[in-house]
C-alpha cells in the first residue's frame, strides 16, 4: 500500500479529483488509481470521494493506492543539478527544456525520472525504497529552482505552504518593449484558452484569481530585464499576465512573436530564488540560483548595445 497526502493549490482549484491524481501520482497507471478511487480509498477533507469530485483550494486529499499493476515512471541515469539535500528535501536547478514529470507526450527524461534514479544510487540513507515527491512546477521551457519531497512528511508540509502562497518565490524574465514604471502589480484572472487549449488567458469572468508583482531590474529600449515574484501560481502565470500588458517574454512563441531572432529555445525565463519554511527545523530556508548562460549572454548582448 501507498499513501499520498495532497493540499491543492489554487492553481488546481475547480479540478475533478481523478484528473488531479493521474496528474500528480506520477508511479502508477490512471487504471490502477481510478480502481483505487472506486474502492473508496480517497478522502477528501475526511470524507469519502468520487472520480467527479471537485476540488477547492486547500482541500486535504489523501490516497490509499493497493493492488498496483504498472509502474508508470522508471529510474533513467540523466545528470541533473542538485543545489541542495537533506534526509527530506532536495533542490534542483532544472533546466531549461526538460519536462517537470511524465506525461503522454513525454514518457521519459523528464525530472522524476532522473530523480528516482539519483535517489536510488546516492540517497543520504542508501534507502531505494525512497520516492521524490514533486511538490510544484515550472514550464519545460522555463529554467531553475525546484524543491523536491522525499517522504510524505515533507510533501504535505510544503504542499501547505505553497496552497497558502507563504512560498517566496522570484522569477528573472527579459520581455519585450520598455517598461516605463519601475515596478508594478498585475492582478488579473486567468483560466484556459476556450479556443487554443494549450494557453491561458485573462478572463475577468471565467478565470481564477491571479497576482504577478514585477520590478526593472535593467532597461535596454527594446527589451527590459525583470524580476517577478508570484502571489499565486497559475499556469503559465509570469507568460500569460506580461503578454497581458503588451510585454511578452522573450522567446515565448505561444503568448509572443513566433520570429526568434536570438534562436532561443524558449521564453527567457528562470527560477531563481525558492524560500519557504523547512518541514523539519521549522526555519525559513532560502535556495537561490544564477541565470543559466544563454540568459547572462542575452543580457550581456544588450548591454553592448546601450
């Protein structure tokens, strides 16, 4: 048997339960969890749920997973940066390109399936049995800083935290066009595209609440450089809110230009500083991680160019 304890994100709120799980319980099929579900063994805020239950944002979950017939991930020996580890949480610098956790167009060389390997050769405790909890994400094309649970302990304490949006979390970008105030906040609500179902957009009627404050870190006219620090973490939020103000990320053919003059392999866009409280000594603890290169050369291309 298996348990999973969830608190959903307001990223999350509005989900069906079953669509939440196949996208969260990485190890085993969607068939094996939706037995597990008609068997009775989700709780959802103590009570029993059904397949079609909504979620809301904080709700307690937890998953009882039993008879388990597929693996869905599998150890792949893939280098990955490790910033930080302890017997409960690791850090990692992703990079850019690499997909968070499998999903049906990416069944391998995503991060879980590196960690799991990593785990299994160089855990503190040399416990194979040890699984990585993925607590949050960030895009594939979105570089940087990324906390990881290894055991159920950690994992519901930093899923509290991030549903309670206590995590500081600061993202550097480079976006189109000059940015006249030295900083700001964009409040606007955001829910999925009713046409192009892979974007986001803001939607002051149908969406979910959504704050991005942001400051000028450096002008160069055409581009500036900012950082962006998230009040609540929808998808794609940082892409869709400085789209949304005619100041898309550089690199971003979905929410920008599709003519990539600096041959990027995404939006310039990274992770940089992770701090929230440590589920075990109850202290606040910071991870911060420099720009990956392309993103210091840009900057140093536009420096040049001033």
């Amino acid at each position: 048997m298996e348990k999973y304890t969830f608190v959903v994100e307001d990223n999350d709120d509005g989900d069906r339960i079953d669509k939440y799980l196949d996208r969260n319980i990485v190890d085993y099929s969607k068939m094996d969890i939706k037995k597990n579900i008609d068997k009775g063994n989700l709780f959802i805020n103590g009570i029993v749920g059904k397949p079609s239950s909504k979620l809301k944002s904080l709700d307690m979950i937890e998953f009882n997973i039993y008879g388990v017939t597929e693996m869905r991930a599998v150890p792949e020996d893939i280098t990955i940066d490790i910033v930080y580890e302890d017997e409960d949480i690791i850090i990692v610098n992703k990079p850019q390109g690499m997909v968070v956790h499998p999903s049906p167009g990416h069944r391998s060389g995503t991060l879980l399936n590196a960690l799991l390997y990593y785990l299994k050769e160089n855990s503190l405790k040399n416990e194979i049995a040890i699984k990585p909890g993925i607590v949050h994400r960030i895009d594939q094309d979105t570089s940087g800083i990324i906390v990881v649970a290894k055991n159920i302990e950690a994992h519901s304490h930093l899923s509290k935290q991030f549903a309670s949006h206590t995590i500081n979390r600061r993202y550097h970008a480079i976006v189109h066009n000059n940015i006249v105030e030295d900083n700001g906040e964009i409040d606007g609500p955001i829910c999925r595209d009713a046409v192009d179902t892979k974007k986001r957009v803001v939607d002051y009627t149908n969406g979910k609440d959504a704050i991005t404050h942001y400051k000028v870190l450096k002008r160069f006219g055409n581009f500036t450089y900012v950082e962006c620090n998230l009040t609540t973490g929808r998808t794609h939020q940082i892409r869709v809110h400085m789209a949304y103000i005619n100041h898309p990320l550089l690199g971003d053919e979905l929410y920008g230009s599709n003519i990539n003059t600096y041959k990027l392999l995404g939006q310039a866009l990274h992770a940089k500083v992770l701090g929230f409280i440590h589920p075990t000594t109850n202290k606040y603890v910071e991870f911060e991680k420099e720009v990956p290169e392309y993103f210091k050369k840009l900057l140093e291309e536009f420096e040049l160019q001033l």
